[in-house]
C-alpha cells in the first residue's frame, strides 16, 4: 500500500456519461496531482492541487473538472465522456517542501468508454 | 518550458547481464531534481531513483545506479545483474527545486530474455 487510495480501481461507461474518481492522499501530503495514461502512451499532467487550492494546470480537457477537499481528498469529474477519454488516471500526491522526494502514487482508475 | 526525452521506445537483456536506458532532459534551471519511475504490467508507479542535481554524485539503489551528466542534460539508468523482474517500463522524469509537476519522458519498454 502506497498511501495513496484511488476508487474506483475500475471504471466502465457509455459515451456522452459523466463519472467521478477519487483520490485520497498519503498523509500529511498537501499536494495532490492527476495524470491521463493512454494506451502506449506517457503520463500527461492534468491538474495539481495545494491545500485546497489549484496549483498548476496542464492538458486538461474543459469537459474534465477537479477539486481538493478540507480533507484533502480530491476528486476529478469527467463529462460527456468520449471514446478518447478511455485511460488509466493516476492521482499522486507529495510533500512540496521535500521536492526530492517525488511523488506516491496511487494504483490508478482504469477507465473504459464504450 | 522543461521537456523530457528517452529515445529507446524499446530496450532488451539477457538475464544477469546490464542494460542503460538513456534520458536527456531540457532545462534553463540550474537546481532540479531528476527521478526514473518503473511501471510493471501491473501499471503501478514505482519509484527507482533520485538524483539531486546540485550533486555531483551519481546516485545508486542497490542493481540501479545513474550517470548524470550535467551539462550534457543528461540522466541515464543502469541496471546490473537484471532480473526477470525488471521487466517493465521506465519512465524518466523531471521536477524544478520548487517543487510542483513532475515532467515524464515516454517511456522505454524493458524486456528481460532468460
């Protein structure tokens, strides 16, 4: 176990559906970052993150939303589901004031749009 | 912006033989921190090794060492002795010293011959 908890582990959707993963983070990590992992294809940044607030933002898609709790969960919502949006999403967190230390990843939510 | 490269999509070695996958990274910052990821079929993310760049010292992890070349921009990985268990995708990636993203290469698939 990582320290990260990502639900659902899988997910299976119609086109045009709107779904929602969630990530709680390692303790005591304030970040929380979301990443899309296609098929053959390398992790993309999505969204970070901090305490509550965004951080930075990457490729993220308008139809796909975030946000980070009080608790520090966080969640991503992905709408009007295409067949593109199929994709393994990783949610990571980390220590900002220890940057050597990486990230913790999570074991990711497999998405399948059909 | 800071990019991220590994031009071998796909490596091979013979078991208990050494293998070096290669990364080259673009940066105009001077402090940052560099790290290889593995990815097993499991999907999981799991770190390799890390590497402070104000260090002159290569890092190393038991089978796992690296030879950062500063100037060059570049970070490759060697593993000894490799095992079936190696087998799985690298990523190499990148983070400033403020912390925040990691930025990944695309991957290079490892397989392990017995």
């Amino acid at each position: 176990d990582s320290g990260v908890t990502q639900t659902p582990k899988h997910l299976i959707t119609a086109t045009g559906q709107r779904v929602t993963l969630r990530c709680s983070p390692r303790s005591g990590d304030l970040s929380v970052y979301w990443y899309q992992q296609s098929l053959d294809q390398g992790l993309q940044f999505l969204i970070q993150y901090y305490n509550g607030e965004e951080r930075a933002k990457g490729n993220i898609l308008e139809r796909f939303s975030a946000q980070q709790f009080p608790d520090l969960h966080s969640e991503l919502n992905l709408s009007s589901l295409e067949l593109g949006d199929s994709a393994l999403y990783f949610c990571a967190s980390s220590a900002e004031n220890r940057p050597l230390y990486g990230y913790t990843f999570g074991s990711g939510t497999r998405l399948t749009v059909v | 912006a800071q990019t991220v490269t590994q031009s071998q999509p796909e490596m091979s070695v013979q078991e208990a033989e050494t293998v070096t996958l290669s990364c080259t990274y673009d940066t105009s910052e001077s402090d940052y921190y560099l790290f290889w990821y593995k990815q097993p079929p499991s999907r999981q993310m799991i770190l390799v090794i890390r590497q402070e760049a104000y260090k002159q010292q290569n890092a190393t992890e038991n089978r796992f060492s690296v030879n950062f070349q500063k100037a060059a921009k570049s970070f490759s990985l060697k593993i000894s002795d490799s095992q079936l268990g190696d087998a799985a995708m690298y990523f190499c990636a990148y983070r400033g010293n403020q912390g925040g993203k990691l930025i990944f290469g695309q991957g290079t698939e490892l397989s392990v011959k017995p």
